[in-house]
C-alpha cells in the first residue's frame, strides 16, 4: 500500500474483531471520525451505526438530523448561496481547481475510507477521486463558457437585443446512494454550486463517512462552509424534507425511490434530475477483438461486485465467437483475486450489506431453480468477508426468471447467444430500462451505426462504462425508466439553472407606430417576414 500522504492517513492498526478478522484490519481514529461528523448539521441525540463490510465491525456512530436541523440547514444555505451567486466564476473556478489538486493529494485517505465504509476494492475506490478530479477540472475550466449571458438575435435584427441569461436555482437538495458514497455525494452538487447554487446533501445512512469527508474537502479547497450542508437520516424523512424545502433535487438511487421523488417535486412544481437503475447490455459482435472484449466484461460486470449503475447485467454474443469468449471470460473470471481489505491486489471486493448479498442469492437461486446453468461463482463466501459473494456468470437464462429483466446490482451477468444482429439490438432494447450499454466491435462505423439503435443514455464501444463516465463533456443519463436530465457536461450544469431571456427593444415598437392602423401594422410585419424569411433568418 503506497504511503504518498501519511499524516491523512485516519488508521488505526491492529485487530479490532478477532472473531471477523480475515487478516490485517483497521479501525479510524475517534479523533478523525469526530472531526468528520462536526461537519454534519445533526442535533437530534441520536445516532446510527456504521459498520465496516470488509469484517462487519463498527467504524462509527453517526448523528442523525432532525426536522429542526434540516430547517436551520436550508436557512444557512440560503444566506450563503446569496453571496456565493455574486462571486465572479474566475473566483469559483480557481476552487474547482484548487479541489482538483486536493483530491489527488489526498487520495490515500479517500480511498481508505470508502474501502472501509463501502468493502469495495481499493482499485474501485480510486475511480471516485478519479471522477472527482475529472469533474472538478472540467467545471473549472468550462463554467464560464456554460453560464456566461448568451446574446441571441432579436425578433427585428438589430432593434431586438436578446440576452440569455442562466441563472442559479437556490438550494439544491441531493441525495446520494452508497454504492459510490464519494463520488455520488459531491459530483453532482459540484456542479451545482459551480452554477452559484447551494446544496443541502442527504447521503445515504451507510457511507456517511466518506460523504462527510467530501464535504471537508470543500472547506479545505476555500468554499464557504455554509455553501455546502449535510443532513443525516433515513431517506423516507430527512430525503422527503429535503424535497420540500429544495429548489431543485438531484436524486441518484433506485427506480422505486426516483418515482417517488418526482412525485414530490411534482407537487410543488420544482425541476428534478433522477439517476435511476439499469439493466445495461453489452452487445459483443462478431469481428470482436475477443481477449479484448473478454477483459473489458470482467470491469464491466465486477467493478464494486457489480453494485454500480452502469455494470453490465446482460451479454448478448455473436454466435461465431462465442465459445471462445465464453471461454476467456469464465477464465478470466475464475483468476479474479477475491479478497476484503484495503490492498491494491484485491480484485472484487465484498459487496456492502446482508440485504445485497441476499438479493444477490435470491436472483441466482431462482434462475438456477428454473433452469439456469451456473458457469462459475453463484454462491455467497462468508469465509472471504461477511456480505461476499462470488462473481457469477449464468447461461439459459429466461425471462420467467427473476434476473432476465430486474437490476440485481451485484457481481452476475447473463450471457444470450444471438445469430442475427438486428435481433440482438431488440433484445438489448428489452424491459423497463435504459441507462448504459456496451458494444464490442473493431469496426468503429458499424458499431456507432449500431449504438445509435440502443435505447441508453450512455453507450460506450469497446470499453464498459468508463468512457462516457471520465468525459465530463459527455452528458449522462438514462432514458425510459433509468432516469431523467443528465449529469456531467453542459447539461449537467445547466440543469441547476434557471434560463431567463431578457429583451431590449430599440426604437421601433411591437406594434403599430406614427398612427398606422392594426391592419396595415399587420401588413407590414407580413412582408417583414417574408423578408427575413428571404435572409435566411431563424
Ligand atoms: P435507494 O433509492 O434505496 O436510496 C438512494 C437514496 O435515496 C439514499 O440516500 C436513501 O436514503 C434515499 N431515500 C430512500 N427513500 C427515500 C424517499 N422516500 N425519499 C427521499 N429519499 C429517499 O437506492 P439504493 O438501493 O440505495 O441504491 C442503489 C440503486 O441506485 C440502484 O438501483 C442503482 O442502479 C441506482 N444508482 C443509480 C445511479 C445513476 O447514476 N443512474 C448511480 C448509483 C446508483
């Protein structure tokens, strides 16, 4: 384990549980976790647990919110998202890059934290202050190009002057899930406060930590505290306070939940962008480069044991290549280095709670009861760390069974042979979902050709997911029940921005002038039309 920023280092060696002690295990310092939870706006005098996946030992007491604490939460961030609105977008620029440089520095500790909160392994974990970095350099060096008052030709060319305007939203309410608990906390609010917003953020109960420590990077980059508050509690409460006091909600989590967020902005008409489930397919074609092709699925499919939005759940195979790449892959599958800890050789970690691994099982069970073959994996390993469970691959399955069309969001794929490639586009196109896919092709034309035919908000060819997921200019999203708006790019930032357009009329009136009737007024613009028509005006 590399040693690059020690004295951030928040361990404390040692066994702490030796009756889950797989090997070496780690607890925080109370002094670092204190310092973490002061950030929290949470009086309640209750506390939740955290407890550690990699040995199910507890790392924290987390202090809850109460209705009280969201209210004065939201007070604060109103009175500094006034000032903050003001401040010009070089000043907010030179912060977002100032973060950027943090979180590189500071990646040891990050890492740490989210292996130790989330079990994932370490090499995951790195792709959260990856995004970060990635998302803080890409609004520190755009914002101004993205907010900036846009001029746009008038109705009558020079006698209407139109400007653009994108204005800030308020306070901005996002709730996080666990499964990327740094990156999910603050890439989306940092798009928001990039745009002159405030956000009050729910994160959720079992990676609060990590969320925590997003936020004293912002302190420590020079954004005003009070910019940036964190709530703590159960999403049915502290998350359904949030959406009625935000002016705007950005919700990443499940498809069940985002349903019921969108009804609550609906009530009160504010906007909401929702980052939902997937059932993401990957379509590998027959001039596939097939070793390629067979390392890009183990990432595609293992990443955080596959408890990842934009993992890939369903493979669909050229039949000329695909016992050969059924064959690379269940290889490839089986030398995976399974293991719970914070070492740069664990391969698939354990996934973060009983009630995944029992998803999990149960998914697998009923394929397996109903005729599915298992090629390797299909069981939990307690041995490994309390929630393991082995990277699964399944063939013949069906879609009476429970996993043909439901998100399992753990480390198992279904692999579909298909001989036409029309059909296999249909089928990838199946069910409720439309978040990622992928595609396997060394014809780039032709792959593009056929991604254009997928219904996802994100296709990436010969890779997983992480094109589209490092571009920060490439939006990102679902389509159907996957969600709605997009994170990253342009629209990410623009969807926590009011557009309002300002006219400035000169001279001429909208409407008759020196006594014209309405009927020669109507006339004239008549011909003025037809004229601007002629010019080639929009
Ligand atoms: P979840 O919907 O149960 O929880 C997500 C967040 O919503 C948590 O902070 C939770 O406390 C809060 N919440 C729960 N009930 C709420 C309510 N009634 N009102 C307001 N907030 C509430 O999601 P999960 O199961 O923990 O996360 C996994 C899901 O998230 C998967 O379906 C996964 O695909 C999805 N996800 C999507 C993306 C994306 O970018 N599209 C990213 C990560 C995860």
């Amino acid at each position: 384990m590399s040693d690059s920023n020690p004295g951030n280092r928040p361990l404390v060696e040692g066994p702490r549980d030796p009756e889950h002690d797989a090997g070496a295990s780690y607890a925080l310092e109370p002094s670092y976790v204190s310092a973490l939870t002061d950030r929290l706006a949470a009086s309640s005098g209750e506390t939740h647990e955290v407890c550690s996946p990699i040995d199910g030992a507890p790392l924290a007491h987390v202090p809850q919110s109460s209705e009280e604490d969201v209210v004065e939460a939201f007070a604060r961030a109103r009175r500094a998202q006034e000032r903050w609105a003001r401040t010009p977008y070089a000043h907010r620029q030179r912060l977002l890059l100032r973060l950027h440089d943090l979180v590189l520095d500071r990646q040891d500790e990050i890492m740490d934290l989210i292996v130790l909160e989330s079990g994932k392994a370490r090499k995951h974990a790195f792709d959260e202050p990856l995004h970060i970095a990635l998302t803080a350099r890409y609004y520190g060096r755009t914002l101004s190009d993205h907010l900036s008052t846009e001029r746009k030709p008038g109705v009558f060319p020079a006698l209407t002057r139109i400007d653009i305007n994108h204005v800030p939203k308020g306070v901005v309410g996002v709730i996080s899930p666990w499964n990327y608990p740094f990156t999910m906390a603050l890439c989306d609010g940092l798009a928001a406060i990039a745009a002159g917003n405030a956000v009050v953020s729910k994160p959720d109960a079992q990676t609060m930590l990590s969320a925590l420590l997003a936020a004293r990077l912002l302190d420590e980059a020079g954004f005003p505290s009070d910019l940036w508050q964190v709530v703590a509690g159960p999403g049915p409460e502290v998350g359904r306070s949030l959406i009625e006091k935000a002016d705007y909600i950005c919700f990443t989590g499940s498809t069940a939940t985002g349903k019921l967020v969108a009804q609550g902005c609906a009530e009160r008409l504010i906007g909401c962008s929702l980052e939902l489930g997937g059932k993401n397919p990957m379509l590998i074609l027959a001039d596939a480069d097939i070793e390629r092709a067979a390392e890009g699925a183990v990432r595609a499919v293992y990443s955080n044991g596959g408890q990842l939005c934009v993992s890939i759940e369903r493979m669909y195979v050229a039949d000329a290549i695909y016992d050969r790449f059924v064959d690379r892959f269940v290889s490839r599958v089986q030398a995976l280095s399974l293991g719970a800890g914070l070492s740069w050789d664990i391969d698939m970690g354990p996934l973060i709670s009983q009630a995944q691994v029992d998803t999990t099982e149960a998914h697998v069970a009923d394929a397996v009861a109903k005729g599915a073959r298992v090629l390797t994996g299909g069981r939990a390993r307690p041995d490994l760390a309390p929630y393991f469970f082995e990277p699964t691959i399944l063939e013949g399955v069906t879609p009476e069974m429970t996993c043909f069309g439901n998100e399992t969001f753990g480390p198992v794929v279904s692999l579909y042979r298909f001989h036409d490639e029309a059909d296999a586009i249909s089928r990838a196109n199946e069910g409720e979902y439309g978040l990622n896919a992928s595609i396997y092709s060394q014809d780039g034309p032709r792959a593009r050709a056929v991604a254009r035919q997928v219904k996802a908000g994100t296709v990436n060819i010969n890779e997983a997911f992480g094109a589209t997921f490092a571009s920060l200019a490439a939006p990102m999203g679902g389509m159907r029940s996957s969600g709605t708006g997009r994170r990253q790019g342009r629209e990410g930032i623009l969807r926590y921005t009011e557009t309002q357009s300002v006219a400035t009329q000169r001279l001429a009136r909208i409407a008759p002038m020196f006594g014209m009737s309405d009927e020669a007024y109507a006339k004239m613009m008549t011909r003025t039309l037809r004229g601007l028509k002629k010019l080639g005006r929009a």
